[in-house]
C-alpha cells in the first residue's frame, strides 16, 4: 500500500511539474534571414500574428531574427534551451533545423510553416497555393488587354513552382490562348532578396508583351512591383496583402494566413489543444485568397468580381480541379 501511494505522489507531482511548465512556457517567433519588416511573408506573420496575439491576448512573443543561414539553428535552440514553447519557424528554410534542434527537445512545441517535419512535436503547417494563385491568375487574364501575361519567382523549388503551376492554370481557365512568360531567380535562399534581379526579369517579360507580372518572390518582388510602376503595368503581390505598396499598380495579392497560422498555434498551445502533425490550408480553411481593398478597388470591375466570387465557390466546391505541382513535380493538367 505504501508503495502505491509513493507512485501516486510520483505521478501527481510528475503532472503538477508538467503542469507548471506548460503554463509557464512563453509562445516564441524566428523569423527567417529577410527578416521581420520583408514586406511578404515575414511581416506577414509579424502583423497578423505577433502584433495580433499581444493585441487579443496581452501575451508578448518573443521574437528572434538570425542574421545568416547559420543563426537559424542556433536562434531555434537558444529559444527551445529557454523553454520558449510554441516556438514558430518563418519558412521551409527552416526544416533541417527543425528536424535537428527538436529531436533535443522533445518537450518543446515546435510549429513550421511551409514545410512539412515529421516529428511528434512538430506541428507543420501548409497552404495550398496552387488555389490562391489559381484565383489570381484568373484576375490576371481578366485584367490583361495583351493575352500576355508573367510570373517571376523566388529560389527555383517545388514550392515555387506550386504556385507558378495554379497561377497559369488560372490564367488559362479564363483564356485558353493566352500566354504566360515565368523566371525564376536563382537557386539559392538569395533568390528571395534579390529586387534589382526581380525588376530585371520582369522587364524582360513586360518587353515580351506582358502587361500583368505575378511575383512569388519574397524581397525580390519589391523590384517587380516597381518595374510594374515605371512601366505603366500591373502586379501581384504575395503572402501578405501588398496592395498598399504602389496603388493602382497591384491589381492584386494572393494572401496566406501565415499570421493567423501562427496565432492559431500559439492560441492552442495556451489552451491545452496544440496538436503535432500536418495542417493544410485552402481556400475551404480560409489559408489563401486573393485581397480587394481602398488599394486596387478601381482596377476591379463588377463583373471581374462577380467572375472571382463564382470561381472560388466552384473551387471549394470541387467543381474546379486545380493541379498540384508538388504531387509530382509536373504542371501537367
């Protein structure tokens, strides 16, 4: 009998610790190397989650921005060895570190997004961008006076040509004839922060006959907006609503929830439901669309909206099929 009671005082203690430690532990951020204020993705946790979560929760997140390749590990484990839990990785870049730094943390909530890490504690996040960009490159053929229209991505990945792959469809479900010109900037992390290569390409296609570019190109697509401005063309923006850098110039931008991923994870953790595994938000989830606000309202027609309206709806539905790039490393539809 007294040994049953020792066990039970064991295991009611091991849980009050636990219990303490969950309470205790303090949600945290890294963001990748483009850093907090990259005007995309990053800010777009930055905004939507960090600022959002201490404006509804009055919880502050502790945020770290490594300053190379390198410090991504080693900001990931300073942050797990301080009990930082959940701790938010910005970006696939992050998935070897990921993979490493929480197989030593076991007890640590980790929470990736755009990559998928197949650890208990890990919890991956991924959007199904081959929608949204489905979405905006039917935008795209609606607003085009030249059946000619452009796509300028980041690093040469899978991921990227994801998107490429929806927005072409899209493009084509509006205009069989039309075409569309693509680049991809380089094959290295570089290629996402690289605006003078970015305004370069799409020049290059606004010399071709373009007159709408899509960038899905992190830092690099600052260059193509701008070359858009100067040209007297459009632009999409991506991951964050990039409608309010050039008015009238960004017809439009294909938004992820990455902020509201984030919240979400923090959120869950703080009320005993984070869970490990894969998440994958669509259209349906809420996880992508394309932005209208006071920023590109006049470039919107009644009818290109009513045409948007009727073809995410087709596409929740399932009446629209879009291919999925990653499925097979094709574009193929």
């Amino acid at each position: 009998m007294n040994n049953i009671l020792k066990m039970a005082a064991v295991a009611t203690f091991t849980l009050t610790a636990l219990s303490a430690h969950a309470k205790s532990a303090e949600p945290a951020v890294i963001y990748d190397t483009a850093g907090k204020f990259d005007k995309s993705f990053n800010e777009a946790v930055f905004r939507g989650g960090v600022e959002e979560y201490k404006k509804a929760k009055n919880i502050t997140v502790k945020e770290f921005e490594p300053q190379n390749e390198a410090q991504r590990e080693q900001g990931l484990r300073r942050l797990a060895s301080r009990g930082f839990s959940p701790i938010v990785a910005v970006g696939f870049n992050f998935s070897s570190s990921v993979e490493k730094v929480a197989a030593e943390f076991p007890e640590i909530q980790f929470t990736i997004i755009d990559s998928v890490v197949d650890k208990p504690n890990v919890q991956s996040v991924v959007f199904k961008e081959h929608e949204g960009s489905f979405l905006v490159g039917a935008l795209a053929a609606q607003a085009s006076k030249t059946g000619k229209v452009g796509f300028v991505g980041g690093m040469d990945i899978p991921l990227i040509r994801k998107f490429e792959c929806g927005y072409e469809q899209g493009v084509k479900y509006v205009n069989p004839q039309a075409e569309v010109f693509q680049n991809m900037t380089g094959s290295t992390p570089a290629a996402f922060a690289d605006p003078a290569k970015g305004a370069e390409l799409a020049k290059t296609q606004f010399s071709k006959g373009a007159d709408v570019v899509y960038a899905a190109a992190g830092g690099t697509g600052l260059g193509v907006y701008q070359a858009a401005k100067d040209a007297g063309k459009l632009a999409i923006g991506v991951d964050a609503n990039q409608n309010h850098l050039h008015p009238g110039t960004m017809l439009t931008s294909m938004v992820k929830s990455v902020g509201l991923a984030s919240f979400q994870s923090w959120d869950e953790a703080a009320q005993g439901k984070w869970k490990g595994g894969v998440k994958a938000l669509g259209l349906a989830e809420g996880g992508v669309d394309w932005a209208q606000d006071e920023n590109n309202t006049k470039l919107i027609t009644p009818e290109m909206k009513a045409k948007m309206d009727s073809i995410k709806q087709d596409i929740i539905a399932g009446k629209i099929k879009i291919h999925d790039y990653m499925a097979d490393n094709t574009c193929k539809y």
